[in-house]
C-alpha cells in the first residue's frame, strides 16, 4: 500500500473513492479508466480497497492508474476534498466528512431528505445525481437514465429466465411454439429498455404509458401501444416525467392493466413519480388472472411498487404467479453500472473542476441557477435546491414519513 498523501497549504485536491456499504451494492463511483483525466489535473486520488472488487476493478488497476488505495477508509472520510459516492454514506460518517467536502451521488434527497441532515450540517456541499435537470446540456450526467436502462434490460433478462416458456415463436419439426407476451407498464427509460430487450428476445410487446409521447417511441420499437381515455387531463409534469394523476384517471389505467394482465406472461412494471410514492396500478385480481409460471417484475419496488401485492426486495410466488420486487437491478450488472455511472459522475465533475481546483458556481442552471431547481441539495451549511429545502422544513418532515410509510429507505 502505498503512503497516504500529507495535506500541506499547497496539497493537491483530493478525490476520494469510497468501497459502497449499502448491502447488496456492488458498483463502484469511478474506475480506473476514469482517472486519467482527474490526474492529469493534478488531483490526489485515494481508493478504498477493494472499492472496484465487484465491477472487476483491482486496487492494483486504480494503483496503475494513478491512484493511492488503502483500508483506512475513515481516512478518506476524513481527508477528501471531492467524495463521488453510488449511496450516500450513513448519517455517523457523513460526521466524518471534512468540512466543505463536496459530495456527489445518489442521495435519495425528495424521499429520504432528513438522512442528508448530517452532511448539510457538517456542512458539505452535496450533489445529488437525482436532482440533475433534464436539458440538453446534462443529458451526459443523467445517472438515472444510465441505470434506468439497465433496471429495464436486467428486469427482462431475469423474467425471460424464470418463464417456464421460451420468449420467440419457434417453428419446428415437433410443432410451433407462440411468442412470449410481455407487457411493459410506464414507457420511460426503463420501460423503453425493456420493450427493446423483450422484442430482440421476439417477444410480442404491448406497453401502456399515461404520457401521449411514449406512443410514437413504443411503437417505433415494434410494440402495440395501449391508450387510454384519461379524460384529457395533463398527465406531463416537467422535464418529461409523468404527473401524479387523479384516483379516477388511475383506475382507468388499472382497468385496462387488468384486462391485458390476464393474457400476458410477463409484466414489467417502472411507473413512477419523482419524489412521490410509485403509483398503485396492478391490482391482486389482476395478478390473480394470470396464468401459472407468469412472471411480474416490479421495477417501481424502490418506491413502493406498482403492485398492490408488491413487497420490497422480496420475491413472492401466488397461484403460480412469481412476483419480483428488485431494489437494485443496476447492482446485478455491476461493470456496466459503473462505467455509465462514472462516465456520468466525471461529466458532472467537470462542470465544478477547472484545472484541478474546485470552482462551484451556483448560477449554473445544472447545479442551482435562478431557481435553485438543480442538483445542489446543500452548500456551506444550507438546503440549496427548493423542492429539497421545503422537504426539510420541520412542518414538511411527519408528511414526507406518512408518505413514504412502507417504502424502503
Ligand atoms: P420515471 O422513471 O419517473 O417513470 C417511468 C415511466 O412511468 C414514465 O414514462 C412515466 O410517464 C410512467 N408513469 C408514471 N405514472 C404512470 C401511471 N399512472 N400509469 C402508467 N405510466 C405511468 O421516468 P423516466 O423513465 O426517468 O423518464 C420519463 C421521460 O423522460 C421519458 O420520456 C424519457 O425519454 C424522458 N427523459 C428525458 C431526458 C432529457 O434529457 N431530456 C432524459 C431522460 C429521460
């Protein structure tokens, strides 16, 4: 192991890479391959060991890269400038953090806001990959779409595995076999992940979305979109996400869910509403309907899921019917999340890194801009973004806990 660097006036800055604690976590912040650029600025990088282990990254791959690695990870905590994460780390060593140390990664920061409390107050400047807004500019930052992809690949492959039926038609000498059906609900990234995986698998695809605009892409995929009478009401809210709809609109879309529940093998289910509980869209008669050996994958479970009958992280089997509820779907294709997650994290480090230094400026529509509507969750001791802000003000705090009751962390 080599020697910790010793801070002078003059030290460089230094980018910590921490190995995840979260259980189950198996994706690293950044690899090797992502130093070379942060090196060649002249920052000092120290990597926890082992940090990359399960995305096939070794400490002697980020030593050949330029970094230093040890087993003092409370060093790191300690001694870092600049601290990309996966999760954020827990409220005892968010403690730990060096005072101004910048943070950035998922922090769950509309859902789970008070668990951030720690770190605002130590204070750490905190960047939440959640809160990058959706424009042009940041579509190469955009970590959510990244994992959202593989979620939506990994979902189908996991299903496709379980089915006790192939996905193509087969045409043989012994008979034909019919195609899989496979109905995807919530047309997002993931949703759209999934059409495309379960249609290369020749899958017959349907899908159903309360966004108008996810049609044209369903149907560019080679799926059947199912729509439904909404009462014309607006079911966009900003920066392409959904809009939390009324009870009547939403049994509608249950309706029609039910009805083609009961001829699918396969459900993928992603509907979600930031910052918001999942929406409850497959009901238990609906569930009930389908054949034995069908399989419904819960995408949404992080949020609460989209299945009435969904339970968090566990895999329920009724009548036959395999109900999955992953919570990390991007952990279970480790080296791909993390090259798309640290290709997004170096994006987002070059906005706040001119030539090894840190420059934050928080006029930067990315990070706050005039609306302090970006992914600033907090700096030098306060709540930056507003939806963040308003969440954490003591009024706000017991309605977010109701909200979000039954909900994993
Ligand atoms: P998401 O994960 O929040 O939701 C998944 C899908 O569920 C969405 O398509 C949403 O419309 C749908 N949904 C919500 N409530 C529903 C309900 N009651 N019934 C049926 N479906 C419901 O969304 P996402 O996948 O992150 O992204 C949504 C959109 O944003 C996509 O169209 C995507 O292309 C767009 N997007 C834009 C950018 C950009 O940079 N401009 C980046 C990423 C995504």
């Amino acid at each position: 192991m080599a020697r910790l660097p010793n801070r002078t006036s003059e030290a460089p800055v230094i980018l910590g890479i921490l190995k995840e604690s979260a259980p189950g976590e198996t994706r690293v912040a950044l690899l090797p391959e992502s130093l070379k650029t942060l090196t060649a600025q002249g920052l000092s990088i120290t990597v926890e060991s082992g940090a990359g282990e399960s995305a096939g990254a070794h400490d002697q791959a980020y030593a050949e890269a330029g970094a230093t690695f040890t087993h003092d990870r409370r060093w790191i905590l300690a001694n870092a400038d600049i601290l990309p994460v996966v999760n954020m780390p827990r409220a005892d060593e968010q403690a730990r953090l060096k005072p101004n140390a910048v943070v950035i990664g998922f922090m769950k920061p509309l859902e789970t806001p008070a668990a951030l409390a720690e770190a605002i107050r130590r204070p750490a400047t905190l960047f939440s990959m959640e809160l990058i807004p959706r424009i042009t500019r940041a579509q190469a930052m955009d970590a959510l779409s990244s994992m959202a992809t593989i979620a939506g690949y990994k979902a189908v492959i996991s299903a496709a595995d379980l089915l006790p039926r192939l996905f193509p038609m087969l045409i043989t000498a012994a008979g034909t076999i019919p195609p899989a059906r496979v109905f995807v609900i919530g047309a997002g990234v993931a949703g759209l992940q999934a059409i495309a995986t379960a249609r290369r698998l020749g899958a017959v695809v349907e899908a159903y979305d309360v966004r108008a605009a996810a049609g044209e892409q369903v149907r560019s995929l080679g799926a059947k979109f199912l729509d439904v009478d909404l009462g014309g009401i607006n079911t966009e809210g900003g920066g392409g996400y959904a809009a939390e709809l009324t009870e009547e609109a939403l049994e509608r879309g249950r309706d029609l869910i039910a009805r083609t529940a009961a001829h699918s093998d396969v459900i993928v289910t992603t509907a979600q509403i930031p910052g918001r509980p999942a929406p409850l869209l497959i009901r238990r008669a609906a569930v009930e309907s389908m054949r034995p050996g069908s399989i419904i994958v819960d995408i949404a479970a992080p949020a609460g899921g989209n299945c009435e009958l969904t339970k968090p992280g566990i895999t329920q089997s009724m009548n036959g019917v395999t109900l999955l509820a992953p919570l990390n779907l991007a952990a279970e294709v480790p080296v791909h999340a993390s090259q798309l997650y640290a290709r997004n994290v170096l994006n987002f480090l070059a906005l706040i890194l001119k030539n090894g230094t840190l420059s934050i400026d928080l006029a930067d529509e990315v990070l706050a801009g005039e609306l302090d509507s970006g992914a600033c969750v907090a700096h030098e001791g306060r709540p930056i973004n507003a939806r963040v802000a308003k969440l954490l003000e003591p009024a706000n705090a017991n309605e977010l806990e109701i909200a979000y009751q039954g909900a994993p962390a």
